[in-house]
C-alpha cells in the first residue's frame, strides 16, 4: 500500500512538473583566490529560453571575509560565512541581461570555472 502511495506521488510531480528544475540552471564552483577558499553557485530562473533572474551565492572560509564582501555589495544578503546576491547586481556580475538565452549563461558560468 505505501509503495503505490509513494508511486503515486512521484506520477503527479512528474505529471504537474512540480520539483521539476526544468526552468533553473545552477552552476557551482570552488575556487582559490589569495590563499582564500571560495564555493560559488550560481542560478538561472529561465522562462522560454531566456534569463528571467539569476541568483549568486558564495561560501568563503571566514566570516570576516564574508562580511566585507557583504559590505562592499549593499544589495547582497548575509548569514555567516553565506553571501548571497540576487536582482540586477547578480544580473550584472554575471554579465546577463533578460536578454540572454540559457546557452549563453552556461557559457558564462563555464568562463568562470563553474560546472553546470
């Protein structure tokens, strides 16, 4: 009974699309910059084709290194070692506009060192 429950569940969200990550592309990388560890993910929200937002994120390995990252971006959000930054600054960092396709925000990412 359970496994037709459990089944049944996975038909609808695969039916209706929910859970699906069909309209997102995350990139993610790591990185070592002046003796300084950074994980990086980056995220695409497409809407036919085209990115309708992107959302950054960056781990360092201290929370001071994170807060004068956070300092120096007044739009990004900050919890301990976590910078994230979205709208029109994360738009700009990666060199997207609304304008650009999937394709070209992989290529971006990929420029950078990140995996999509």
């Amino acid at each position: 009974m359970k496994k037709a429950v459990v089944l049944g569940l996975a038909s609808l969200f695969l039916l209706t699309g929910c859970g699906s990550s069909k309209n997102k592309v995350t990139c993610k990388g790591s990185m070592n910059q002046g003796g300084i560890k950074v994980e990086m993910k980056a995220i695409a929200t497409l809407k036919d084709n085209k990115v309708k937002s992107v959302d950054l994120e960056y781990e360092f390995g201290s929370k001071e290194i994170a807060s004068l990252m956070c300092a120096a971006t007044k739009e990004a959000k900050c919890s301990g070692k976590t910078v994230k930054i979205s709208g029109e600054t994360a738009l700009s960092e990666t060199g997207m506009s609304t304008e650009a396709t999937k394709d070209d925000f992989i290529k971006a990412a990929k420029a950078q060192g990140l995996k999509c």
